[in-house]
C-alpha cells in the first residue's frame, strides 16, 4: 500500500509521520504540499489542528491528545536518513 509522509528536521532530530490527520484519516496537506504553520508547527490543511513536530502530538484544534503516526527513523554514521527496520 502506498503512503506519503512528512520528513522534518527539527531540535530533537529528524522526525518523519504517515500524512494522514486523525481527526478524520485525510491527508494533512489536502494536496497542497504545504504541512507546517507560520509557527513552524505541523498544520492540517483541512480543519487546521496543530501538531507538534517533535511528538506528532496535537496540541491545538480538532483533534487534542491524538498523534499523529510516527515513522521510526536512523541516521547513519554519515548522517543520512534512512527508516529504521
Ligand atoms: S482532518 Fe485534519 S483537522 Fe480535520
């Protein structure tokens, strides 16, 4: 099954989720490819909840204490990306 995913960089290190919101399993940017706030929070483009980046939890709007699905990420000695088996 296909999905798409949102990868953010953020203080806590790099953080990847499923782009699908909780509040009604639509994707979070609603096609635009547009995911984060003016705050630098992730943003539904839908009914706009709020999403912290470091935790995918939603701290603002439709959905509060729901989280968004977290894709388990590694960094390599060279520092790369790669999700985590
Ligand atoms: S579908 Fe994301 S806030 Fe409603």
């Amino acid at each position: 099954m296909a999905f798409s995913m949102i990868l953010l960089v953020t203080a806590a290190g790099p953080r990847a989720y499923v782009n699908l919101c909780p509040h009604y399993t639509m994707p979070l940017d609603a096609g635009t490819g547009l995911f984060l706030s003016a705050d630098g929070d992730i943003q539904c483009r839908q009914h706009f909840a709020l999403f912290a980046p470091a935790d995918g939890r939603c701290f603002a709007g439709a959905c509060p204490g729901a989280s968004l699905d977290a894709i388990p990420l590694q960094v390599d000695g060279r520092g790369n990306i790669h999700i985590a088996d």
